[in-house]
C-alpha cells in the first residue's frame, strides 16, 4: 500500500470517528458504525487503532488542536487587552456551535465535556485525557487572567487558576444547556458573562 | 399478585434504573442489567414499563423529586436571606455529591446534565424531559432571586431570568468537572461563586 493511502485511510477513520462520536455518543457509535461511514474494512481499522478506546484517544487530541486553532488562538491573540478577548472567547466558540448546528442540525456541545459525563465512571484512559485536555484549557484561561492582572486591569485579590477553573466549568454548562436546547442562542445570551467571573483568594 | 408486592416489583426496577443509569450511562444499562439488578424477569419489567426509554423518563421524575427534597427545599427554606440560601445550594449540593463518592467511590455528577449531554441529539423524549426539569430548576432559582430583588438586596437592573439560567449552567458545569476529576471538593471550591453570578438586562 503506498504511503500516502495509509495515511487517507488512517485519517478517514479518525475524521468518521470524531463526527459521529460527536454527533451522537461514545457508547452509541461501535467499530462497524466508524468502518462504515470511513468507508473500510475491520482488518484496515485494527490496523491503525487496537480498539475504539484508542482512537477515541486521538479523537480527542485530535478534537484539542481544532478547537486551540479555531477558538482559542484567534481569540486569545494579542491585539485586544486580555478580559476583551475573553468576549471574544464567548462570541466565537457561539459561531462554532451555531456553525454544526447549521451543518447537521444540532448542537453538538463540547466534546469533551460529552465524553466526561458520558465515560468518567466507566473508562479511566478516556477520563484521564479529558482531564489533561481540561487543565490545558484551565492554564490558557489562567494565562489571560494574569497577563490582565500584570496589566492593572485585573485586581490583585483574584484567584486566577480558581477563576479559570470556573470560566471552563462554565462554558460546559452553558454549552450543555444549548445541545440540551437545540439552540445556540443560549450560548449567545449567556457564555459573555464568563468573562465577568472572577474567585478571590481565601 | 398482591397490590403490595407489585408495588415493591415496580419501585425496585425504578431503584435499580436510577441506580445504575447514575452510575454509568444510559446506552451502557440494558434492561438486562436493571432486571439482574432488581432481581425480576423481563416479563415483569415488560408489565410495568413498555421500554428503557420510559423507565427512564419515570427515573428522571424521581430523581427530580427526590433532588427537590433533599436539596432545594432545604437549601431554599425561608429562614435565610435569599442569596444566602443560594450558597446553602451549594453547600448541600456539595455534601450530596461527596455522599454518592463515598458509597460509590464515585462523583457522579447531576444525572441530568449526564444524560442531557450523552442524549440530547438521540432521544427527543428523554430530552425534552430534561428541559422540562432544568425550566423548573431556573424558576425555583429565578424564584428566589426575585425574593431578593423584592427586598431591595439585589439590584433591579439584574435579569433574575437569565441569570437563574446563568446559575444552573454553572451549576451544571461545576458538577461536570468534578465528576470527571472525581473530586468533590471541585464542587466545594468552585460552586459558591454561583451565589455572586448576575446578569444585567440587555
């Protein structure tokens, strides 16, 4: 097989894998379900992943460097002082659900946030991953937090990894609410609150 | 039958669905395992419910009424100031979470927000369900909101709408987090700034 099949291939899997996943449920989706809408065989499947565990795995990290390059890099660019582009922040991870939900007629949610409630009783890899996945996401949002406050426009007595943590927990929320709703409006009308959220220190 | 066995039979696959639906996920429970669980045949399971899907919905009903007593008519009980009964919420809710970890080993989160964010684009009743309980939730927080803005200690520019929905966002979303970490002190770090949440009229 010539390199670059292997490599269509391989991504093919994962690029099925994260949509229907996505769209519906880890539990929801099995190997044949992926094989299928990839358009390959088992045997090309066990090839590249041991099981749907694994390239859930990638899924995931896949699923991260999507979300860094679309949501967080170009909101979080340096051009607007920091609390701004926590709006930012908020408008476009808006655009982005109400992108899929013209797409494929929902909204999907995060999906780690999806994959946490769904699997972190039930499968520690996949629930270790997401937590690694979440304090990426929690020092990004800290980092903003502290270059605000080195700049005076953040008071000295909050707590920024606190108030990060709370900024995601938020975000999972609301996203919820609006895959809940089917509507991305809700993130609309709530996620810009975020960017007001502040934890002082005890 | 005897009224009361069939009573018991009924209450028993209803404990059990809950039981296991909380502790794991919706697709990975079959009637299998709930009639396993509750020690009954199928045949009985089929007497009472016509399906999973809606012993699920009659699991949902329970989970809000026992979540209503055990939670909010306490937390919200009129011997307190208002916002003050919201950071009650999040003591209570807190200790509730921490007893399910300690009999389970397991943070389970909010069985609601579980589902919601496992079934929303799969299962339109279940869904909609679920809006319905997280409506009631908003109202019983609007609700008390609005006591306090009555009473002057909540600034009349505050949307008690929207922020009862900003609330239970991050109500949801702080459960997420802690579920996936499985760690109940999360929800005892980050949930009473809930308390402080508000959004003004736009």
């Amino acid at each position: 097989m010539p390199m670059q099949a292997t490599t269509d291939t391989q991504q093919r899997i994962l690029d099925s894998a994260r949509e229907l996943i996505f769209a519906r449920s880890y539990a929801d989706v099995g190997v044949a379900d992926i094989c299928e809408h990839a358009g390959v065989k088992k045997g090309s499947f066990y090839h590249f992943y041991p099981s749907k565990q694994a390239l859930t795995l990638a899924v995931l990290d896949a699923q991260f460097i999507d979300i860094k390059e679309k949501l967080i890099d170009e909101a979080f660019s340096e051009d607007l002082p920091p609390l701004e582009r926590l709006e930012r922040f908020a408008e476009l991870a808006y655009q982005f659900q109400k992108r899929i939900n013209l797409e494929t007629g929902h909204v999907l949610g995060c999906l780690f946030g999806n994959l946490a409630n769904e699997l972190s009783t039930q499968d520690e890899p996949i629930s270790e991953r997401i937590q690694q996945t979440f304090r990426k996401l929690q020092m990004l949002l800290s980092g903003v937090l502290q270059t605000a406050q080195q700049r005076g426009e953040l008071a000295v007595e909050v707590d920024v990894v606190a108030t990060a943590q709370a900024m995601l927990a938020y975000f999972e929320g609301v996203l919820l609410l609006a895959k809940n709703q089917n509507d991305p409006e809700v993130i609309r009308q709530l996620l810009p609150a975020m960017a007001q959220m502040r934890i002082k220190r005890s």
